[in-house]
C-alpha cells in the first residue's frame, strides 16, 4: 500500500513520470478541483484540474496544502 503524504511531503517526493493522486475527506471543504499533481520537465508543479480536464499551473490553496496524497508509482 502506497505511503498517505501531505502536500510538502508529497512535493518533496514526487519526481518526473509520477502523479501523485489527491485523498479526497468526507468531512471538510474541498472548494477546488485540483485531482492529481505531477512534476513537468522542467521541475515545475502542475495540478490536473478536473472541472477543466487538463493540467494547469494553479497556485497551492488553503484546501490543497491541508489535503493528503498517494504518489502512485
């Protein structure tokens, strides 16, 4: 089973060729749609916006550096 990461363990850790996936909680607010997260070529953090169905350079929000990640492998 995958290790469950914060956001900062999670951008430490993630390298190129991996997505890491976003865990979703039942409780609380999850007001954006960031899903997934993913490094580009360049080293730059992408987010996969679901409401867009594309990757996007987005800004970390409230919500997000609160939420937990899976880097799947």
């Amino acid at each position: 089973m995958s290790k469950i990461l914060t956001t900062g363990q999670m951008i430490d850790r993630l390298t190129y060729g991996q997505v890491a996936e976003r865990i979703f909680e039942p409780i609380g607010v999850c007001s954006d749609a960031y899903t997934k997260a993913k490094i580009d070529e360049d080293g730059n953090l992408m987010f996969y916006v679901d409401h867009w169905g594309d990757w996007s350079y987005e800004r970390l929000t409230e919500n997000v550096i609160a939420s937990k990640w899976i880097i799947q492998k």
